[in-house]
C-alpha cells in the first residue's frame, strides 16, 4: 500500500488519501449510470437556471415568494454541483482517488449548502404562511430587508458549524481500509474509517442534524398545518382543492429530503449498511434538487407565463 505511510506512532497508519468506489460494485452498469446521471444533471442545471433567469428578469415575478425561488433554484445548482461532477468524473474515468483535503472540502460544502437547503425551505414555508395566514400585515412583515436577512441567514447560519464538524471528523487519524463505499464524502461512511470514533463525534452529528435538519422540518409542518387548516376553510370545492394539491406536492419533496436525512444520520451508526445509505443519500443529494424546480415553479401560474412570455418574445416583433 504505497498510498499509506506509518506515523510516528508506530501502529496507526496515517492514510493521504480515499478512495471513493462509488458504484464500482455495478461495473455493468457504467456507462447506463453514467448517461443517467449527466442527463440529471443537465435537467437540473437548465430547471433551476431557467426560473432563476424568469425570476430575476420578468417584472410581474418580484414578490418576495419568488425572491426566494430565484434564490433557491441557485442553491440546488450549487448543492448538486458539490457531489454530481465528481461521481461523473468517477464513473467516466474510473480515477477514483480523492486526497483527504478533497474529501473534507466536499463534506464541508455538501453540509454547508444543505443547511442551508433546509433553512431555505423553511423560509419558504413561512412566507407561504404569512401571506395565506395573515394577507393584511404580509407586505408589512416581508418586507425587503427582511427578505434579505432570512436569505442571508439561511446561507450563513451552517458554515460555521459545518467546518467546526468537518474539521472534527477529519482530525480523528485514519487506519485500515481507505476505501468509502459511496459516490461523495458523506459522514457516515467516513466516521466508519476513522480509528477514533467516540461518543463525542456521534453527539456532535446528532446535534448538528437536530439543529439543521429537524428544527426546520419541524417549522415547516407547523406552517403547512396552519396553511392546511386554513385550506379547508376556503368556501369553493375547487380553490380548496387546487390549493391543497399545491400544498400537498410542496410537502412530498419536504417529507423526502428531510425524511431521507434524517434516516440517514439519526440511525445508530452500527445499523449502516452502505447499500441502503448509497440508495437514501441519492434522494438528498440528487433527486430533491432535481424536483424542486418542477414543484415549486413548474406547477405555478406566473412562472408558466412568465415562461411563455420568454419563449415567444421573439416571434412578436
Ligand atoms: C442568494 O442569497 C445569498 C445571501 O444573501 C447571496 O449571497 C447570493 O448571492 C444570492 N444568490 C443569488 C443568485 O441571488
């Protein structure tokens, strides 16, 4: 093993660098996961930068509900960007290793954008709340600094904690195997190569999902159950349900990022298996921002005609 070197320490082997498998244990499946994968990420990247340009440039799209779509379909390309490259790059190239400083700087990112991917669908939540709930005091309360301070907010309230746990996990020395049996630097498949792995570190990933993953979960299915129950209130049959189909795909894509995550990082790190973890991580990682754009924006009024305007404009000259 030329990639290891012993340490003064004598018995721990200090490793430079990971090797991540990726789905190397699918070899025939390759090429078909490879197509699969680039064609994902091409949908997501033209979703999410299609209603980030309409929402920034068409004038009847200013309110803060689209404000933060612009902002958000923006975080789903930075999110995916941070784990779909590299898993491409793996399955193309098959040049699997990845230096320890790579590695911490993927989970870094990977974490950082996704809490703030869940303090934005929190935001985004709330804001649905306060202007079905209280439609009189909205423009009041949302108004333009505020926007600015919840997004602001939402992008940096993760960083520092994130580098604090990155930097926790990362300082524990490595020993045996290298080799992470999954396509990016995900905590759990890390913290089973470290030597240490303590009491502390666990509390620390708990925490950290509580704070990050269930207390906006849970403010979100507290907004959308006032949201709900003023839905029902609606004197037509047809607004009520018109409404409750909106409100009931916005909570199917909340339920499976958070759902996911939370299974994910809640479980006893003995009941891992890295087959189940490699399948749930997908659901995070790739397939919510690869949905939300159809849910949030594809299925709204304004945005399909802000979209229409778009794409006719040249034939109305
Ligand atoms: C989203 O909000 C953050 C924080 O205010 C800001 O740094 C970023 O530039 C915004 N992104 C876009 C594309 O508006």
């Amino acid at each position: 093993m030329n990639h290891q070197e012993k340490s003064q320490e004598g018995n721990i082997t200090e490793l430079m660098e990971f090797v991540l498998l990726g789905y190397g244990d699918l070899p025939n499946f390759r090429w078909f996961l490879f197509g699969l994968f680039l064609i994902i990420y091409i949908i997501i990247l033209m979703s999410n930068g299609t209603i980030f340009l309409i929402t920034k440039m068409d004038p009847a799209l200013q309110s803060p509900m689209y404000f933060f779509l612009s902002n958000f379909s923006f975080l789903d390309i930075c999110y995916v960007s941070a784990t779909l490259p590299r898993m491409l790059l793996n399955l193309g190239t098959q040049r699997r290793r990845i230096s320890l400083v790579a590695c911490a700087t993927q989970m870094c990112f990977v974490f950082t954008f996704g809490a703030t991917e869940c303090y934005l669908l929190a935001v985004m939540a709330y804001d649905r709340y306060m202007a079905i709930c209280n439609p009189l005091q909205y423009p009041l309360i949302m108004n333009h600094r505020v926007c600015i301070r919840l997004v602001t907010g939402s992008w940096t309230i993760g960083i520092p904690v994130q580098i604090g746990q990155t930097y926790q996990i990362f300082s524990s020395p490595f020993c045996g195997s290298n080799q992470i049996n999954h396509f990016f630097c995900d905590i759990p498949p890390i913290l089973k190569l470290a030597c240490r792995y303590t009491f502390v570190d666990e509390m620390l990933v708990y925490i950290v999902v509580v704070l990050f993953g269930m207390v906006p979960f849970l403010l979100i299915l507290g907004s959308y159950s006032k949201i709900i129950s003023i839905i029902l209130k609606l004197p037509s049959a047809t607004s009520r349900a018109k409404a409750f189909s909106t409100c009931s795909s916005h909570l199917m894509v909340v339920v499976l990022f958070f759902g996911s995550v939370i299974i994910t990082y809640l479980r006893p790190n003995t009941r891992h298996s890295e087959g189940t973890d490699k399948v749930l991580s997908l659901f995070y990682t790739i397939l919510t921002p690869m949905f939300n754009p159809m849910i949030y924006s594809l299925r709204n009024k304004d945005i399909i005609m802000a979209l229409r305007k778009l794409l006719c404009k040249p034939l109305t000259f």
